[in-house]
C-alpha cells in the first residue's frame, strides 16, 4: 500500500511538471547590449551597440552598416517615441537627418498570444554554468503580415535571437549578446550637437 501511494505520488508531481510550461514575459524595462541584424533581401548587415529605455519609450542604436565588401558606414539612431521624433546620425561626415516617429513604441516582450515551441539549453547541461536555458516561441503579426521565431532566456527574458519575416523582406534575423541590465550612460538618447 505505501508504495502504490508513492507511485501515485510520484505520477501526480509527473503530470503537474509535465503540464507546466513558460508563460509570455517580458525583457527588463532597461537594459543594453549588443546586436546584429542581417537582412538578406538587402544585403545589410548591422552590428551594433544598442540602449533600450522601456520608461521613456526610447532607443539608441549606433554600429556599423555593411552593404558589401568594403562598404561600410558607421550609423548612429535615436529612437524618441513619445517626441515622435527619429534621428538618424552619420558620424563620418558629421550629418543628421530628424524626421517623425509615427510607428508606436514595441516593448522587448514576448507577446501574449505567441506560442511556445519548447526549452532548451544553449550549450551544454553537463555542468552548472555551462549552458543557458532559453525558450522559443513564433507568431504571427498579423497587421504587419508578418511572422516570427523568438528565443529568449528563461531567467530574466532577454532576447537571444528573433528572426521576422514579411513577404517584403523574406527572413530577417536580429542576434542579440552582451546584454546588461541598466542603462550605463543616459545621454546615448540625446542627439548630439551638430543635430540641432
């Protein structure tokens, strides 16, 4: 009898964990990395510094464009959602173009009605510390008429890497690493001075 209560035990703590996956999350509302995005239909890869202000509905981004093989450009974009406003900053010549800001502020999330492909580890599970759990998750955007893969960690819900495809665009894929919780320098949302 006490081992058929152990038995049965032991299949309910089976079918709860079985049951039990992640839920959409959402990114830290300030944090800071580094990315690179290739579109292929383009040709353009950026590699890029990136800062994300959930609070005040802003972004920066500033790296290197490559259209081809030795061309490349270093591009600077601030992203000021509620001034509505969109700064695109060319450092070789020292130029900025402002112009408006009419696609609304997207958080880093993952959204409430994405599915939930699976877990896994990226890395190795052999021994602590030697790999990171992640979760992956796709859509569809449908006003966009789009659709998506997302991984994130399942601590924290970082981004790891999206891919997002229209029929414009085909597939483009966004990496993201070196993340950091904060933002070191607030003034990476303020247009420099020959933007004025």
């Amino acid at each position: 009898m006490q081992g058929f209560t152990v038995f049965i035990i032991c299949c309910s703590l089976l079918f709860v964990t079985h049951g039990q996956h992640p839920r959409p999350c959402a990114a830290p509302p300030l944090f800071e990395g580094r990315l690179v995005t290739i579109d292929p239909s383009k040709h353009f890869e950026f590699i890029a510094a990136f800062s994300y202000d959930a609070f005040e509905e802003r972004e920066h981004l500033v790296g290197e464009v490559i259209t081809g093989p030795n061309q490349t450009i270093i591009v600077g974009t601030i992203l000021l959602y509620k001034q509505h406003a969109l700064y695109n900053i060319f450092y070789h010549n020292k130029t900025c173009n402002k112009s408006p800001l009419s696609a609304p502020f997207r958080r880093v999330e993952v959204p409430h009605d994405a599915h939930f492909n699976g877990q896994f580890v990226i890395g190795s599970s052999s021994a602590p510390g030697e790999g990171l759990l992640a979760n992956s998750w796709s859509g569809e955007v449908k006003e966009q008429g789009a659709r998506y893969h997302l991984t994130t960690t399942e601590i924290g819900c970082l981004p790891i890497n999206v891919l997002y495809h229209t029929n414009e665009t085909g597939w483009v894929v966004t990496s993201y690493y070196d993340i950091i919780d904060g933002i070191k320098d607030p003034n990476v949302f303020v247009p420099p001075e020959f933007c004025k």
